[in-house]
C-alpha cells in the first residue's frame, strides 16, 4: 500500500491505495464518486471521462498515482442538484440523453470544449465528441444541448 | 377512422416536460445496480465453460471452499431440479445443470470477502468435462443428425401465418421476384454494466438489479427456485442502455442461489466481456422468400421462410412479425418462421425484434417487385401498405379471431379488433418524402443521385412497424395513492432504462387528475408496491401501461369527485371536476375546494380523512388485436467504391405514435431507433469463432457502433399523429418502429448507389465483395 494526496472537487483527499490501483476504481470505490461511470474499462466509451487540471483523460486509463498534484474535476464537482452548472441545465432542458450513463463524461468533456471553442459548429461539436459512445443514440439531442450550453454561457459571461 | 378526435384540450400530455430524472443524470448521482450496496455484502463471481459443449462429469470445489475468505461456492448440485422459463422465452433452463451449452455459459459461482478472492476462488475449482459434439450453424442444427443442444431438442415448431394460397398467387402474379438476406447477429452492446445483489432474509429474498421487466424477474425467481411469488421482491434500479437486455437474466439467479447458500447478501458484478459474451444477443437470422404482383403494383402473394437461432437457452418459436400486418392487403401470403437452438450464447428479444430482420428482407422483396414494375419505392409503398381498418392477417385468419367475443359491455367502446385501428404511416410517407426532397433526389432504380470519381450518392426510403404491447402472460396494473396533501404516487413496474417512461406515465396522470405533474412521484422498479406489468417490452409502456395509468387516475379521481359531492360540493360527482389541484362545480366553480385540503379533511361519516387509491377498473381490450406504431425513414448515403466505406450523408426518420405524450422523449426514442438501426445496416455483428464458437469481439473496441461523428447533424424527425381510440389520449408506442426502418432505407439507398443488394450488416469488405473487388 501507498500513501496517496488527492484533490477532487476542490477537496484534499489523504488515502492508501494499492500502487496498481485505477484512478476510476479510486474515485468511485473510495471516495463514492458514483458519476465517474466504469463500462468498457479500457478507454473505449469515455463513459469514465474526468477533468485533469482542465482536461479531459480518461479514468480507467489511468493508475491513480499518476493523479498527484493534479487538480481533478469530476461530475459531482460541477453543480449539485439543486443548483445544476448552465451545461446540466441545458442538457436536462434538451434532453440530451435517455438512460444517463455516459452524461457525466460528455458534459464534462463539453465544459473543455466550450471552453476552447465556444461557436463550435454542430459537426465540430460531433467530433470533440467522438470518444463518447451514447448506445441511447442520443446525439442529436447531445448535440443541441451543447448548442443551448454554449448560449447560456456567453448570456452569463455577458451579465458580468 | 377521424384523427386527432381528442375533444378536450390537453394540458399536460404533449409537453416536453424534462424526465424525471433528469437531475439525478447530469449530476452523475443516478444509482444504476452496479453501484448498489447492501451491509456485510459479499462479492460473488461465476465460473464459465470453456467448452461450446459439455456434460459435467465430476466438480471439486474443495480446493476454491478452502481458500480464506472464501464464503461458499454453489454448483447444479445445490439448484433445484427446476426449469425456470422468462415470459418472453428469452431463458429456458435450470438455474445450473450439469451441461455447459455454450463458451461462457455458467458452471459454478463463488462468494467471498471481497471480488479479488472470488475470482481466485473460482480458478481452484476442478471440473472434469466431457466434451459433446457442438453445432454453431442454424441450419446445421435443423439436421436430423445434429448435436441436441437442449433436452426439448433443437427446433422448435415452425410458427406459421397463412391466407388464400401463395402458389396460386404466384402462378397469377404478372411479376415474380426472388431473394434472400442473411443477418449477423446484432448485440445490445451496453454501455454500463449490471451488476445483482441478493439477500435472503429467513424464506423470504430480495434481489437488486438494473431490469427493465421487475415482475418478470419475480416470477423467475419464484419459479426457478420453487418460492412462492409472496416470498420474493424484486427492486429494480435504472440500467444503462438496455434495448431489451437486461430483462430477467440467469446470472440473476445464479446469484440468488448463492446468497441462499451462504446466508448473506451477495453482488454479483458482470465485466464487459460478460456483458457482451453470456448473456443475450439478437438472434442469427436468415430469410428467403418470393414475391408476387400485378402489372399496376398491387401485392398478389408473399412467401417467406424465416429461421433464427436461439443460441443455448431461448427458446423462442414466434419472435413477432408485424411487418406480416404491414402488407397484409397482399392477396395471399405465408409466412413460416422458425427457432433453432445452437451451443452460441443465448438469443433473445432485441428491440424491434423480428421486424428489424423480417421486415427488412420483406422491404427488399418489395424493391426487387418495383425494380421489375419499373415503379418508384415510395409509390409502391403508399400503395400497398396497410391502412386503418384493414385486417391484421397475423391473428385474423386464427381460430383466436374466429372464437374471440367482445364482451356486450364494450362492443360501443372497443374499435374493430383483428383490424388495425389508426394509422399516419400514409401521411409519414407522402410528408416525408416532400420534406426530404425525394422527387428531385429519386433518380431511379440502380442509378445513383451523383457520382464523383470513386464515390456514388444514392437515397432509398424503408418502413417499419411493430406492436404497441401484447397480452401475452399478463394484464398490465397499476396502482394510483393520493396523499393527505394532493401529491400522488404512482406505481407500475416499468423498470427504468431511461427512455422517460416515469416521466410519460406521470403526465397521464396529471393530465387524469388534475393535477401538476411535479406533484407525481412514479415507483416502476419495486415489486412490493407495484401490481404485475409486463416491463419496458414490446413498446407496452406508453400504450398497455398508459392505459392501466390513465383507468387507476380516472378511478381515483372518480372516488374523490364522489365523496366531494356527497359531503362539500353539492351536485354529482358527473358535475364536479378537477384543475390545478381544485375541485369544483363545473357550472358554478365558484363552489370549490382544493385537493390537499380536501384530502386531509375529517370526512363527517368515517370521521376520518378519505382514502384514495385508484385501480384499472376500466378493461382493455387485446391490444395485439388493434394497434401499431410505423416509421417511415429516408437516406442519402455516399458509397465510396475503391474502400467499401458507406457514409450516411442525410437521414430523415418519420413516425407515427399516435399522439405525442412528451415531444422530446419522442425525439429521443426515435433518433435512438434510427442510430441503432443504422448501426445494425452498417457495421455492426458479433463476430464468433468457428471451432468454439466463442465470442470473438465482446467489447467496443472490435464490436463497432456509431458514434456521433456517423450520424449526420442534420439528422430530423416528423411526428404525423393518428389518434388510437385505446391508448392513452390516442397515443401509442414508439421505440421498436423507428429501428426497424434504417435498414431498408439505408439497403436500398446502397442499392441505388453500386447496383447490388448487401447482407447485413454492410461491412465494407461486404460493399468490396459486391462490386467483385475482392
């Protein structure tokens, strides 16, 4: 076993973990992230997508030693349920979705691509997305929740 | 029959309504099984037959019961000698036997401290096998001296629908063509996994598992252990995209079995390799048939020999042919159909089964008609397809339709039953076809809509159709409470897999009571609250489930308007009504009373607040006998002739649900059905080894399915509205149409670009072989 300081959403985490131990594994089995969503678990369906210093890796191809020091960004970091992030809103308002389970990693690989390019145009949007299987086939709805996303955004960054 | 014949203005039904948990998803906080936890749980994990074929000679569990932390193992010689059977005969067998029937089939299980010991613990156990001849092929299997896979034998009865004699009708067709399509089997390829969690508690168990069938997995519990129903609860949690797969599943049982044995909870946890490899898959399926018509278009006679297989444990004979229905006006036709089983991984129900497969290769005996007429695809549909009031041949040439009596009650109430009820598919067609472009695009059988150096473009217009529910082992229930304050809770055991069905069933009931919708909480996974429902199959929810929802409201209501009449309101109960959560006089609304207060009001002769709780008390009539969802889809693929590579340019998906419950979940059903479908036409298969049969590609890296990029962004959608007189406020269902139309829309589309007709799905390497590339 090994000692492990972790920062998830803001928070410090102090664990012993076993050195071959997955960051995704971590995440949900120690510190009960249940948005850091395991299916394939080989870096197939970015079901697992977090936040790593901003940008989106893949959890289950990840050992969790490789996570020191980073500042790591999972779903339940992004808004609560009472006060949803404008990207949630838009996806709950859109419906950018069915059976839920790859929502958490599209909306925070979503929150990188706003960030990077706001105007994203449907396909480029498509694209960014690639990494993500949605079996719901969900994607044009995926598609327009980014679109309304990306809207709410600059309506919030224009109020300030 | 008059569409859109609703006379009351709706309210609610028809609003895009966020689902219900929304929330809950795009914050990550939604629990599907896999992240369920009981107290003192132990980790269990099954051993799987290395071999297609074999019989158990000798088990020792010695080594793997000595290892520490190890609770116990079970092999068939603790599960009773019992034959549990799912309703839709997806699963028939023991829970364990002593026969292995395909690579991956279930041997022995193993509880421990935690999953890292189970797996240990399984790899100590000692089996002596002896190994039987195996057979993979369908048609191999239906040798008279193939391996028997199951004690029932191989193949089950043909199910056959007949009228009229299709020899006759060939020998006066004008026309004749011929054909015949093979399909790979298509997976659920889920994208989540499931995990089952049993407890024993004395005789009596609980189970958690993601289903979208709670009381199906009741009744097998109950049968494959011998327990009465009483002594089961079955809690089913959300899944991830299940089209059909995570219904009741023998590692489910196998899992309960264990628990019994060691007297604690147990999780059992499937990986994706088991996701993929052990539990269900669409069938392998194979057609051939021919086709007769007239020199003006009209269908004489269609033949076709359908067989699929059922893998080790289906055990299906009739896997649901609507498209049969669709060209029923074809003066005679024979369609014989049959199961086989094989030592693969069992076959199961897939959304829009029989009629993603059947009614594809029914559409391209279609085409190959109309190529020999000279006549345009979408002219010959809107000529042949089956309009409202027209006969569903499938039951109405049975003895069911000769004997079935309506009841005197219901002969005003009830549509024509054994005849299709409403239908827009006629309207989806000629709309579509405006809003696609399809006279400009449409060049002509064989002749692409451009050709630039190696690619060629191409459109091609397929349907699709399917039920909207059967009666088959059940009546769908429901159950209605209104609480002291006017919230609601409704319970019907849908499952939850995410198509928004809470969501669609609680705006029926607030449409039914008047009530906010944010005020209805939905319990569909619980078997202890919720009355017996088929699930989330054969598109029941919205039209079987609605209905049973819609008659528990209107009960409930009726019992509020009643005792509001006879202690608060004066008048009938006929003359009250309620809106926003008032009671009120409809002539004199100014006497009114609000439904919380109403409801935690002292009654002055119980001296006690009412007690409301609404059941179906209205009958349904069989719905098998009346009603149909239909899809109407168009593509413009781009076939590029030196790889092979197909590329969906444009897709225009047209539906026909009767009226649209929730817009949004509608799109969501649709787009699905459509990606899916598309998905089946292009790339997906199970690839299986041929010596062992052994599934080859069980996880996302060889098994493809299209992601965003594949599927055009400027995909869309047209909803035409019939209005059914059974389902609720004329809706019907929607899910299983949509997949059935992609490929025989994309098919032909490809037809029309290279000139050749492809089996499913339409690999490249497919594409290459049909242009004698390779």
């Amino acid at each position: 076993m090994i000692k492990l300081k972790l920062k998830v959403n803001g928070n410090i985490h102090e664990l012993e973990i076993e050195p071959h131990a997955i960051l995704a594994d971590v995440l949900k089995k120690e510190l009960g992230l249940i948005g850091v969503r395991v299916s394939c678990g080989e870096g197939e369906c970015g079901a697992c997508t977090i936040l790593m210093d901003g940008k989106p890796v893949l959890a289950c191809m990840m050992l969790a030693m490789q996570a020191e020091g980073k500042e790591l960004l999972t779903i339940e970091g992004l808004g609560t349920y009472e006060n949803l992030h404008p990207i949630q809103e838009a996806f709950v308002e859109e419906h950018g979705f069915q059976c839920g389970f790859c929502t958490p990693g599209i909306i925070l690989s979503t929150k990188k691509l706003l960030e990077t390019k706001p105007d994203s145009t449907p396909s480029e949007i498509a694209m960014s997305l690639s990494g993500h299987i949605c079996r719901c086939g969900a994607y044009p709805k995926i598609i327009k929740s980014v679109q309304k996303a990306a809207k709410k955004l600059e309506d919030n960054h224009g109020k300030k | 029959m008059a569409k859109n014949n609703s006379k009351i203005p709706l309210s609610v039904v028809g609003k895009s309504l966020p689902i219900k948990d929304a929330r809950e998803k795009v914050t990550g906080s939604l629990k599907y099984a896999i992240d369920h936890k009981v107290p003192d749980m132990a980790y269990g994990k099954i051993l799987r037959s290395p071999h297609a074929h074999a019989r158990i000679k000798g088990i020792d569990c010695t080594r793997a019961e000595a290892l520490p932390g190890v609770f116990g193992v079970v092999t068939y010689k603790d599960a009773p000698d019992l034959i549990w059977e799912a309703h839709w005969h997806n699963y028939r067998g023991h829970i364990l036997d002593d026969r292995a029937r395909f690579v991956g089939d279930e041997v022995a299980a193993v509880a421990a401290v935690d999953e890292d010991i189970a797996k240990q613990a399984v790899k100590l156990i000692e089996v002596d096998y002896e190994i039987l001849p195996d057979v993979f092929d369908p048609e191999d299997a239906l040798k008279p001296d193939a391996p028997q896979v199951i004690a029932e034998g191989n193949a089950r009865e043909p199910f056959i629908v007949s009228w009229g004699d299709v020899d006759e009708g060939i020998k006066a067709s004008d026309i004749v063509a011929e054909g015949s399509m093979n399909f790979e089997s298509q997976h659920y390829a889920p994208i989540g996994r499931n995990a089952c969690i049993a407890e024993w508690s004395g005789d009596r168990v609980t189970m958690w598992s993601s289903s979208q069938t709670p009381s199906e997995c009741r009744d097998g519990i109950a049968m494959g252990l011998g327990v009465p129903l009483s002594k089961v609860r079955v809690i089913s949690m959300p899944s991830g995209c299940s089209q059909g797969m995570w219904w009741s599943n023998n590692f489910q049982l196998v899992t309960v079995l264990l628990a019994k044995k060691v007297r604690r909870p147990v999780k059992i946890e499937l990986d994706q390799r088991e996701c993929f490899a052990t539990v269900k898959r669409r069938h392998l399926e194979r057609s051939r048939g021919r086709i007769g018509c007239s020199k003006d278009g009209s269908l004489v006679s269609i033949e076709v020999d359908h067989i699929f297989d059922n893998g080790g444990y289906g055990f299906k004979d009739d896997p649901g042919y609507l498209c049969a229905d669709m060209w029923g006006k074809s003066l005679n036709g024979r369609f014989a159909v049959q199961g086989v089983s094989t030592n693969l991984v069992t076959a199961g129900c897939m959304r829009g089964v029989g009629d993603v497969t059947l009614g594809a290769f029914l559409e391209r005996l279609l085409d190959m008609a109309a190529i020999k007429l000279e006549m345009d695809p979408l002219e010959f549909r809107l000529k042949n397809h089956i309009r409202a009031g027209d006969p569903l041949q499938q039951l109405y040439n049975t003895e069911l339709a000769e004997d079935y009596q309506i009841p005197p009650e219901c002969k005003d109430k009830w549509p024509q039953l054994f005849h299709l009820s409403c239908e827009a598919l006629h309207e989806c067609l000629t709309k579509g076809a405006e809003l696609f472009g399809w006279k400009e695009k449409w060049k002509g059988w064989g002749k692409p809509l451009a050709v630039e150096g190696q690619k060629r473009r191409a459109v091609g217009v397929g349907t699709g159709t399917h039920c909207c529910g059967t009666e088959e082992d059940g009546g769908t229930s429901a159950i209605v409470r209104v609480h002291s304050d006017g919230s609601v809770s409704l319970s019907c055991s849908m499952g939850r897999h995410g198509q928004g069905s809470e969501t669609t069933q609680a705006q029926i009931v607030a449409e039914a009571l008047g009530i906010s919708p944010d005020q209805i909480d939905v319990e569909a996974g619980d078997t202890e609250v919720c009355p017996w429902s088929h699930g989330s199959v054969a598109s029941n929810t919205a039209y079987r489930a609605g209905f049973t929802t819609k008659s528990a409201s209107m009960d409930a209501r009726y019992q509020i308007l009643e005792i509001a009449a006879r202690h608060y309101i004066k008048g009938e109960p006929e003359q009250l009504d309620i809106k926003d959560g008032i009671i009120f006089h409809k002539e004199h609304p100014e006497q009114n009373m609000p439904l919380a207060e109403f409801m935690s009001t002292h009654q002055p002769d119980t001296l006690a607040p009412p007690v409301i709780i609404g059941r179906p008390t209205e009958r349904m009539p069989p719905t098998i006998t009346l009603a149909r969802q239909f899809a109407a889809h168009f593509a413009e693929v781009e076939v590029d002739t030196e790889t092979g590579q197909i590329k969906l340019l444009n897709y225009l998906a047209t539906q026909d649900s009767g009226t649209m419950l929730n817009p949004k979940v509608l799109e969501n059903q649709v787009s699905g059905g459509a990606i899916i479908g598309s998905g089946f036409a292009l790339v997906e298969g199970m690839v299986f080894d041929e010596k062992t049969g052994e599934v080859l590609n069980p996880n996302f890296l060889d098994y493809k399915v299209l992601r965003a990029p594949d599927f055009p962004t400027q995909f869309e959608t047209l909803f035409c509205e019939s209005y059914d007189p059974v389902g609720p406020y004329g809706a019907k269902g929607a899910g299983e149409s949509p997949i059935a139309a992609s490929i025989p829309a994309i098919a032909q589309a490809v037809y029309n670009a290279i000139g050749t007709w492809l089996d499913v799905p339409m690999t490249p390497e497919r594409v290459l072989r049909g242009l004698g590339k390779i």
